[in-house]
C-alpha cells in the first residue's frame, strides 16, 4: 500500500498530476476538494461546521483504503509549514498508513504565484473544483493564502526518506507525474 501525499500551494497542479499519476499507476486520487466541494453544499468549509465534516470525511477514507487491498491513494493538501496543526495532520495520515505496513511518499509541487494564477482558471482546474468557479474570489484567495502561509517547505525542513520536491513550472503535468512515479516506483 502507497499513500502519495501531493502538497503545495493552491493552483500548483496537484490535482493534475495526481490525475495522471492515477491514470499511470492505477492508484486511487482523493484530492482535496473532494470532500471540501462536497460539504461545502451543506456548510461553508471555513465554519466549525464544514471544517468537522471535511476531517471525518477524509479520516474515515483513509481509515478504509488504509485496510483495504487497494494498490494506494494519491491524496492532495495544501500544507501551511507556519502551521503546527498541518505538521500534525501530515503526520497522523502518515502514521495511519505506515502503521497497516503502508508507505508514505510526499510530493512537493512548486511554481511562483504568476503562473499559479493562470492555472487556477484552467478548465480541468474549474471542472473538477466547483468552489473554484468564481475566479475573482479563488484568485483572492490564492494570494491571500500566498501573504498569510508559508506553502512551500525551506531546503532540508522535510526530512522523510520517501520525499521528493518539484518546481513544476515549466513541466507537463504528466513529465511530472513520471518523476513521481520512477523517483517511488509505482
């Protein structure tokens, strides 16, 4: 069993990569916005409320691909390094999947904020993320996020065996995914 976790900065291209790399290895993707989109047709994702249900949506997937005898998951998340409480949901997740003889994989995805503004108007960005589709606001909020978080990890910070950190600028989201998946073999 494989967890890849995708992380870095909104409009990135985790979910993109993670497509492909689905598509190249058979693993299941659960991107972010899955379970965010999903509750968020109910409560809004910054209230108590959305933020509850997104954590036990995604904790009981991971409870259950982490027994199961599916190949893996490719899980995206944007990981604020300023922040505690995403050093220790990484952390959790991982524990979770190496303690069923799983193994973890992180991905970093790096691209400067210009070229992340124009991918966050991109149609597969669009199609698959609903809460996206009001570009002025997403673009708000992507640059809100860049000036308030740390999105990207400093050299050395991460210092997990299976790691590997990609500036994803000028590459094709699948040239990405197979530095992925040749750098773990999946």
């Amino acid at each position: 069993m494989k967890l890849v976790i995708v992380f870095g900065p909104q409009a990135v291209g985790k979910m993109t990569v993670g497509q492909h790399l689905a598509e190249q290895t058979g693993l299941k993707l659960f991107h972010n916005h899955m379970s965010i989109d999903f509750v968020s047709q109910f409560f809004d994702y910054g209230t108590p409320s959305g933020k509850r249900l997104v954590s036990l949506i995604r904790q009981e997937i991971f409870e259950e691909v982490s027994r199961s005898d599916l190949k893996g998951l490719i899980f995206t998340f944007v990981w604020g390094f300023d922040l505690q409480s995403d050093w220790d949901y990484i952390e959790a997740v991982s524990k979770l999947f190496e303690s069923r003889g799983g193994t973890v994989c992180l991905v970093e995805l790096e691209a400067d904020i210009e070229e992340r503004k124009k991918r966050n108007v991109t149609e597969n960005r669009l199609l698959h993320k609903p809460s996206k589709r009001d570009v002025k606001w997403s673009e708000g909020e992507l640059v809100a996020t860049y000036e308030k978080h740390r999105l990207n990890s400093r050299p050395g910070e991460i210092q997990k065996p299976n790691y590997i950190r990609i500036n994803n600028e000028n590459m094709e989201p699948e040239q990405v995914a197979d530095l992925i998946r040749e750098r773990f073999g999946l």
